[in-house]
C-alpha cells in the first residue's frame, strides 16, 4: 500500500484534527460514572426506542437538565444490569417485557396489571413512572396467502399446522411469552425456530415473503405489517402480555421533575404515533431519530 | 467461579449434545461453513496467485487488493450482503470468503516468489514447459507457503464464522449469539470454548500438513540436485 | 449521500470513537508485545511456548471476549474498555511473533560487536537492536493495525458504539447507504492508521527504505 507523501500528510492532518476536535478522549464520555447532574438515556435495539429515547432527551434538555446518551444496546438482558451499575440512569422499556425479565413467574397480561406489579417486582435501585397508552408489543404475523390457506387467523389454529417455521429475535426461543408459552400455553408442538437478530425488522419480513419462514414475529407498531397486507394472529389466551412504553429509572436519579416531564410525554404519546414515525424512521427518507423527536414534541406543544 | 463451573455443566449436559441445535450438529455445520468459504476462496484466490507468482505481473495491484480486502470490516460485508440476499448461506459465505482471500492469494504468490530464480531457470533450461515449470517445480517449493496462507485462512474463518450466527446461521456461533440475546454467559462461554478448541485442532492438522509440505520441498530440492 | 450529509455530525463522532478504539489498543499491544517478544527471542527453549500462548489468545473469537471481560475485570458492561483489553489482547498476541521475530533478525555479530564496545544491556537494546529490529517490527505493526481497526466494528455488537454501530442501524432499517458509509469510514481509518505507520517509520529510520508489509497473514 503505497501512498503519495501529499496524501499521508493530509490525512495525519486529519487525525491529528480528529483528536483534537473531540476535545480529549470520547471513550472516557461514555464509560465515565456519570456526574450527579448528568443523566444518561439508553435505548435498546430498535430505532422506535431511540425515538422516544430522544424524545425525553430534548424535552429534559429543555428544562436545563444535562443528558447523554447510550443508544444501540443490544438487548433488556444487557441494559437493566448497565441501569443497575449506573451505565445508564434512564431507558424506555415495554412493561409487559420488562415484568416478565424481572419476575420470571409474572402472570399479569393486561395493561393495567402489568403496570401495577411492575414497582414491587423491580430490582432495588429502580423504578418505573407512569406508562404511556402508546404500545408495542410482539405479534405473529403471516402473509395473508398463508392464513387462506391453512385457515389461520389466530395463534390458537397453528396447532393444526403442521412443520412451521418462526422467525424472531433468538430470545423467542427462551421468553415466557415465546417458544415456551406457543407450547404450553397453546399446545403447538414441533415448531423450526430460526433466530434472526433484527427485533422484526426487514430481514424478518423478507424471509416470511421468501417462504424461509411461515410466521414471523414482528412488533406491533411496525409499518411493514400494512404494507405488506401480513394477518396478524389473535392472541385468545393473552399469551403476548401488554407493552406499554414506560420510562425505567435508577432511583437516585428519579426528581419530581423528571417524572413530571416523563409523564407529560408518557400521557401524549399514543401507538399511532410510533407507526408514524417508525414508518419515517424505516421508509424512503430516512429521517433521524433526533429530528422525529423534535417534531413529535413541537406538534404536541411539549417543547 | 460459578460462571466457570456452569460452563462446564453447560459443555457436559448431555442434552446439549444431541439433536439439530446440539453441539455435534453445530461443530458440523461450522466446519461446513469454513470448508465451503475457504475451498471458495481458494479456487479463486490460489490460482490467481500462482499466476501472480509465476509471470511476476500485477504483484503491486495483488498487494493493493489483498491490503484494501483486509481492511473490509466483516461485520459491515455481512450486514451489506444481507440486505439483498436476506437470511441464509449467502450473506456469511460472502463475507467469509472476502476475509479468506487475502491470506490465500498472499501464500500462493509469496509461495513463488520465494522459489529461488536459478532453480527456475535450472527447470527452463532442462526444456520443461511453463506448466511444467509451475506445476513440477514452484508448486512443489512454494507449498509450505501456500499452506501456511491455507492455515491462516482457515483459522481466521473459523473465528469469523461466529459472528455469522448474527444473519440466522447456525454453526458455533449460535450459541454465542443467542447466549448474548438472554444474556447466559454458560452457553456463550461454552460456544466460546468450542470455537477455541476446534480452531486448535485445526491448526494442529494444518501445522502437521506444513511439516509435510516442507519435506516435499527438500525431496524436490534433492531431486534437483541430482 | 444526503443521509450522509444529513447525519455528517454523527457519523464523524462514531468515526473518532472507532480511531480511539483502534489507536489506544494498538499503542498498547504493541508495548506489551515489545519486551515479551524480545525475552521469546532471547530464549530460544521459552520461545515455543511463548509463540503457543499468543495464537492461543488469538483463537478466541472477539464477541464472546467482549462479554466476559466485564466479569473478570469487574468493568461495566457497555464500557468501551472492554473492546479496549481484548483488542490490546490480540494485538500483543499477534506482535509478540513479529517482535520475535524482528529480534531475531538481528545478526549475532551485531551483538557482540554492541557488547564488545562495551555497550550496556539497556543500551545496546535501544540504540542497537531495536533499530535493526525496527523494519519486521513495522510489518508486524501495519497487519495489527489493519485488523484492529476491523474488529472494533464488532463491539457494535455488544452496546459499544464506533463505526460498526452503522453496521447493525443500517441493518435494522434495510439501509444499505448507511452501511456502505461505516464500510467506507472503517477502510479509510484503516488507510490513514498505515499511511501513519509508514510514514512514522521514515522519520524513525531514515536510514533505510520501509520494508514492504509482507502478505503474510496474522
């Protein structure tokens, strides 16, 4: 690799520049126990998550509190220990999800009860506000080809189906509401389970319209469900508890002010929301989280 | 050291050793994977190294790509090819055979050069054909390089192959990747050994097959001495 | 391209962080591998295993090191210094074959001629063999860099953000765009760390012309 000396020297220009603009060592921003008047927001996989992480990040800001940010964690499994040794203060999370990782026994299904056991069952150090009505939970979909065909419409009927396969993240596989509840709670035996590490996303989606998979996992609030005509199962035993978006908080970190503003955004922010800006997020612009935020907040005056 | 004696439950618990999500299915399939993107690679990588080596020609360009393939990040090759060809063999057998190519092509052309100039010539001049020049003489000679590209290839597939696990493969990955999705350091840790344990084995036989090459290339050098 | 220009803030953030990742265990390896690698030199019976416990080291696959480094060090999960130890580890592991064999590549004779002289232990290692040893060092160097800066794409895989964060976004979102743009920051990382390498190495040993990075593999 031999490269002219005017370039070599550009580009130390630019590393040197690099280092400098940063202002010191950005490794050190993230790992660093956050200050006592930073709070650190986090957000798990999904761009949806980041979305609303980013919402409660600007509405904070503006009331003068100092925020950063830790987005991209893989999974729950990974960001409630980072909330516990202070990685993080603050995640959005799905309530339903998080009783069931919290309390393995966890029973409640429907919105109201899964909030009302989610104070007792967190780890000390944590607690949640008030959930938001806006939700997004995990739902069975299968093209609408398939549902004429095999007469499915509801979970309940793939237990006449015989040698499917399901795709969803790999977590399904052990999840109370996943693989486990399919067979306990449904009686569907005999299930090809093929992990695909997209939380639904489009690689889920292209290998149920490939015919690689027959039932696809993919979260309520995405806008590929629509688009592409898919038939969501029914859920007759509420195998799939409730998940309403609900802000995870370390206690230390947990101010009246904070939980007002979480509350505010909490009590405005509806499911049709997240499909639209899901579908921003995904579809043909693109548009950043960040800036989805800020219109979502301007448009509901919470800025 | 709880975690440690969980992974040795993990690696012993008979029932993860049976069945398609088993650790022998799963061994299968990631030696599966190395074989195919390595005999790939070296299809395409080994010859056009030879050629590279033999006539000299492109050796700068050869060095160009090999050092801008390297570079490639797999993890970004995966993600890439997996948008267009969605889950399945396609998008890991490509990024596996980007990463196994430079180390390919790198053996095979540096396997010829390092045939020494007058040993060629001593085979021209006896009135061997080019073939035969490559074929009887530099292949031969150039073999303890070539498998030693072979080695590294293999050995950076095999550790490699576990992040494909990330596009719905199966392999030893698999345990990573869904040890990571729940968070059970038990499985990861035993996928984790595993992935170690055949990459030394590996490395064995390919070390063994070296030895070997390199007494063919003292019986060659011999023969041409007498 | 608009997505670039649009997101050009973040996308140069991830950049630093992903040089940071790569420079800091680099400098590390290196440091580390110098003298494990000079001692494996000097004794010859040590060698072997020395040599064994590297490639060892680099046969573990970087994800789950990623994830269990947290527990052995008792760091935080999503610490960036985890990617930080484990990419030093294979960094060390591969440099201390080439720091081995750079000493070696110092003639006897040069050795005794620095120890007739009457030059100390310390001096004849700084003034004599590191020099001498200076050009396979490089080498060694330049592979270590390049697949340093590859690996620190995977920690996007465990919550530590760089360039590899692109990867898995763009992934989610079926937006090939974004990834084209991680693989093209990654390889000019990659570029600009050899152009670097290269270039250190001129000022450093002005005397002789840069041995070329030989093909040989890690």
């Amino acid at each position: 690799m031999k490269l002219t000396k005017v370039s070599a020297v550009v580009a130390a220009i630019a590393i040197g520049f690099g280092l400098t603009a940063c202002g010191g060592d950005p490794t050190k921003d993230d790992s660093a126990p956050s200050a006592s008047d930073t709070l650190t927001i986090g957000a798990v996989g999904s761009g949806e998550a980041q979305i609303v992480a980013e919402i409660y990040k600007q509405a904070l800001e503006a009331q003068g509190v100092k925020i950063k940010t830790k987005y991209g964690i893989e999974t729950r499994e990974a960001a409630v220990p980072a909330l516990q040794d202070g990685s993080i203060d603050l995640l959005p999370d799905y309530s339903g999800n998080l009783l069931t990782f919290v309390d393995k026994a966890a029973t409640a299904t429907s919105p109201a009860d899964v909030e009302a056991a989610l104070p007792a069952a967190l780890p000390k150090g944590l607690e949640v506000f008030k959930a938001s009505p806006a939700e997004d939970k995990d739902s069975l979909n299968v093209t609408k080809a398939f549902s004429d065909k095999n007469g499915v419409t509801s979970i309940a009927d793939l237990a006449k189906v015989k040698g499917f396969a399901l795709g969803a993240n790999p977590e399904f596989k052990e999840r109370a509401y996943g693989i486990p509840g399919l067979e306990k709670v449904y009686g569907i035996t005999g299930i090809k389970f093929v992990p695909i590490s997209d939380f639904g996303g489009p690689k889920t989606l292209k290998a149920l319209l490939d015919d690689d998979i027959q039932v696809a996992d993919i979260y309520t609030t995405t806008p590929s469900i629509t688009e592409n005509n898919l038939v969501t199962l029914a859920d007759p035993q509420n195998l799939i508890a409730a998940q309403n978006l609900i802000p995870l908080i370390r206690t230390a970190k947990a101010t009246t002010a904070i939980e007002d503003t979480l509350n505010k955004i909490s009590a405005a922010l509806t499911t049709a929301d997240l499909v639209d800006m899901n579908g921003k997020n995904n579809g043909a612009d693109k548009v950043a989280p960040d800036v989805l935020a800020k219109e979502w907040l301007t448009a509901k005056n919470l800025l | 050291m709880s975690v440690a004696s969980e992974t040795v439950d993990w690696l012993t618990d008979s029932a993860n050793w049976s069945g398609d999500e088993g650790i022998p299915h799963r061994l299968l399939e990631h030696v599966y994977y190395t074989g195919l993107a390595v005999g790939i690679a070296a299809l395409v990588a080994v010859p056009l190294g030879l050629w590279i080596g033999h006539t000299g020609r492109f050796r700068n360009v050869a060095i160009l790509v090999t050092g801008s393939m390297r570079a490639l990040p797999t993890l970004g090759v995966l993600s890439l090819v997996a948008i267009y060809s969605g889950i399945g063999l396609t998008a890991p057998l490509v990024a596996l055979i980007v990463l196994a190519i430079p180390p390919l092509l790198a053996g095979a052309y540096s396997g010829i050069e390092s045939v020494d100039p007058r040993t060629v010539d001593a085979a021209r001049a006896m009135g061997m054909t080019e073939w035969q020049v490559l074929l009887r003489v530099e292949v031969p000679l150039a073999l303890p390089l070539l498998v030693g590209g072979v080695r590294s290839a293999v050995l950076q597939v095999v550790a490699t192959a576990t992040v494909a696990a990330y596009i719905s493969l199966g392999g030893l990955g698999r345990y990573l990747i869904d040890g990571l999705a729940i968070r059970d350091y038990p499985q990861m840790l035993g996928g984790s050994v595993l992935v170690i344990g055949l990459a030394l084995v590996l490395d064995g036989v390919f070390a063994s097959i070296q030895h070997l090459a390199l007494g063919e290339r003292s019986r060659v050098e011999a023969a041409r001495r007498t | 391209m608009t997505w670039f220009l649009d997101n050009f803030a973040y996308v140069w953030e991830l950049t630093v962080k992903h040089l940071v990742l790569s420079v800091i265990p680099l400098v590390v390896g290196f440091v580390v591998a110098l003298p494990i690698g000079w001692f494996a030199s000097r004794h010859r019976r040590l060698r072997g295993s020395v040599l064994s416990v590297g490639s060892l080291i680099y046969t573990i696959p970087s994800l789950p090191l990623f994830l269990v480094l947290p527990s052995i060090m008792g760091t935080k999960i999503l610490d960036p210094l985890n990617v930080i130890v484990a990419l030093s580890l294979y960094a060390a592991a591969v440099m201390v074959r080439s720091a081995s064999d750079a000493f070696d590549s110092v003639p006897a004779e040069v050795l005794d001629a620095s120890k007739a002289t009457g030059f100390s232990e310390a001096r004849s290692f700084f003034r004599v063999q590191l020099p001498l040893a200076g050009p396979v060092l490089l080498a060694g160097l330049r592979v270590v860099s390049v697949s340093t800066v590859s690996l620190v794409s995977i920690g996007a895989l465990v919550g530590v953000s760089s360039l590899g964060s692109l990867f898995t976004d763009g992934s989610r979102r079926d937006f090939g765009t974004e990834i084209i743009i991680g693989i093209i920051g990654v390889v000019l990382i990659a570029l600009v760390l050899d152009t670097l390498l290269v270039l250190a190495a001129r000022l450093l040993m002005p005397w002789r012309s840069v041995v070329r990075s030989s093909g040989r593999s890690v």
